[in-house]
C-alpha cells in the first residue's frame, strides 16, 4: 500500500496539462463553495450586529416584529410595568424606523437608511464613538452617521470624516451630522443614523410619541434572568414579547435562514459547487482509470489486490483535493477582502470554515474516485492483454 504512493503521484503528473486543468477544475469549484459559505455567514453575522452591540439582559418586541428594519411599534406603558418588578435595575426604549436620505437637498436622488432614536441620558448603545455624542445629541436636529454605510453614503462620511460641516436631509429635516460611529451594513439595512429621542420625533413628527420599537431591560447583579422573564411573561399581555439576547439573535437570524431566500440560495449555492466538484474529479479520475488499464491490469497480473489499486486511485483523489484546495484557499482571501470593501459586509476567512472546507474537498475527490474505480474491481488482465 505505501509503494502506491509515488506510483499514484508519477500517474498523476504524467500529463501536465491534464493536471493543470484537473487542479483549476477543482479550486473553481472549492471557491464557489468557501464564497456561499462566506457570504451566508455575513448574512447573519451583519444581521445580529446591533443587537450585540446593545447592552441589555432582555428585550420586549411587538410579536408581528419581521426584523430590525422593520419592526412594529408597541405602547411605551410595557416599560413602566417591567420597571415596577424588584429585580429590574432600568429600563430604556429604543426606537428604529427607516427613512428617505437625501445627501443634497437640492436633488430627488435618495436612500434608504435607518433611523436609530436613543436616550442620550441613559443609551445602552456600546457600538464605538456613540459614547462620544451622548451629550451633543441633545442639540435639535443632529444626528451621527454610520463611518460602515454602503458607498452611497461615503460622500456624507468623508465630509464628517475630515471635520467638515454636513448638513443633509432624512425624510423632510434637515439635520446637522456630528460626528461618526461603527455598526456596518446588513443585507436589510444600507447606512444608518443615530439621533435623541426627540429628535427621531422630529424626523418622523406623524407617529405617536407614546410608541416604541424596542425596550431594553437590564437586571440588578445576581438576579436570575430567566426567573424575571417568566415573570414577565406571566404579567404582561400578549402584545409584547419578552426575550434574552440569545433569543433576540435567533430569531433575526430565524427570519433571514428560513423567511427570505436568501440563506436558501447561499446553501444551495454551496451544494452546487460541491456537486461541480464531484462532476470534475471523477472526470478527470475516470479518464485516467481508462487510459491506464493495462498498467493496473499488469499489477493485478503480478499479485497486486483490488485494495493497491484502491488506495493508488484513492491517493490521486487526495491529491487533487489539496491541489486544489490551496489556490482555491488564497484566491478566496483576495475576494473575501474585495468583497468587504465593496459591501461593507462582515466576509472574513474563520479557522473553522476553512478547516471545514478542506474536509468537504477530500471527501468530494475521494467519493469522486470511489465512483471512478468501479471498473477496477471487474477488471480481468486476461480481457486486457
């Protein structure tokens, strides 16, 4: 079995330009699953970053809530009833709508960006910068942009960004932008603004003031979570649900694996290039089986068994695997960092995916050449010669 090793090698580099091919066949396959991969992963990983970037143990929501861009108000008196329980330590309402953007005033051009309405005076937000406006927020019509929204905002960024004074337009207010702070971008959400309470007001001046989107509560230290949740559950009516930071996270993620087709398509995207794969390596392998008989026909003829050749095809399938794999490895790197930069998406290589990936390569060139070396187990040096 350990002679098969070079001999698999020596077949296998015998046609260099079949090889080349062979290789290039494979990493194209081994990149279009490790892009699926990524860009799934970014779906929900750009999807959760404001709710990890808040500080609370739970959250209230209205149940028709589909996702963060588009949640449905609920009456703020939820709060006050939550803040009576003796394990509660604050409190804070958050409001989220989406709004028209206008960068120039003078122009009908606009974008979607959402509207992020905080308590500077008690803000649970610890995204990086927000500290830094608590204070300067107060002032009417001001807000902070998102320094991670998409390129149609990048004008607006940049002017913040080298200290100029911008002034831009969200709905029909026009507002003064501070300064900048770190979110980033998500499949359901291109820029971002974050204002006072008031002032979301002002932008939105149509809609109740006793309605809120999201309620944040923290716990005193060494309360049980879960006891004061059900609680709550049991006090409040059912127009509001009553969830953990994990719950919250599952449930957006939920939404966009299973309501969208998003995440179907990334998966079935992923599918198809292990299934591009499979097609190319056991062409390559079959065709090299065939054109090789009489050799494996003359080692059957002087006492090799079905398993040396087994192990011979199955060395060449290994091989392939991690050929491929590596070009495949660092191309995905370049478009992971291209991708970023043109989306603001979360694409970044992880230890695990790689690792996952190249387990998923070798076995895709090892069934590959399983199917390829059927003809092995029938084959006869008689027929042959």
């Amino acid at each position: 079995m350990l002679r098969s090793v070079p001999y698999a090698w020596r077949q296998l580099s015998q046609d260099r330009l079949k090889l080349f091919a062979a290789v290039m066949g494979i990493a194209f396959a081994v990149v279009l699953v490790f892009m699926q991969l990524g860009l799934r992963a970014a779906l929900f990983d750009s999807a959760v970053r404001l709710h990890r970037g808040v500080d609370y143990d739970l959250i209230l929501l209205n149940p028709r809530t589909s996702f963060l861009a588009r949640t449905q108000p609920f009456p703020r008196s939820r709060l006050y009833q939550v803040a009576s329980n003796p394990g509660v330590r604050d409190v804070t309402p958050l409001y989220i709508k989406s709004a028209s953007y206008y960068y120039d005033a003078s122009s009908d051009n606009h974008e979607t960006a959402l509207i992020i309405g905080i308590d500077p005076s008690q803000s649970n937000l610890s995204l990086t910068g927000v500290a830094d406006f608590l204070d300067a927020l107060r002032t009417p019509d001001t807000v902070i942009i998102d320094r991670y929204s998409r390129k149609e905002f990048a004008a607006s960024v940049d002017a913040v960004l080298r200290g100029e004074r911008v002034e831009l337009q969200l709905r029909e207010r026009h507002v003064h932008v501070l300064g900048a702070y770190s979110l980033g971008t998500s499949f359901g959400i291109d820029g971002s603004f974050i204002t006072s309470d008031l002032n979301f007001r002002r932008v939105f001046p149509g809609r109740p003031a006793g309605n809120i989107d999201l309620g944040l509560v923290r716990l005193a230290p060494g309360v049980d979570r879960v006891a004061v949740q059900e609680e709550l559950r049991r006090r409040l009516p059912g127009d509001v649900l009553i969830l953990t930071q994990e719950e919250y996270v599952a449930k957006e993620m939920a939404y966009w694996n299973s309501s969208t087709p998003i995440g179907y398509v990334f998966t079935l995207g992923a599918i198809i290039g292990v299934i591009v794969g499979l097609i190319v390596v056991y062409q390559i392998l079959f065709s090299d089986v065939q054109s090789h008989l009489a050799e494996y026909a003359t080692l059957k003829a002087i006492g090799y068994n079905d398993g040396f050749l087994r192990g011979l095809v199955l060395r060449e399938s290994i091989y392939l695997a991690v050929l491929g794999y590596l070009p495949a490895f660092g191309l995905t790197l370049l478009l992971y960092d291209q991708a970023a930069n043109a989306t603001q998406l979360p694409m970044h290589m992880t230890a695990v995916r790689a690792a996952l990936v190249l387990v998923v390569s070798i076995l895709m060139c090892a069934f590959s050449g399983w199917l390829a070396m059927r003809k092995l187990h029938r084959l006869d040096p008689a027929e042959v010669f």
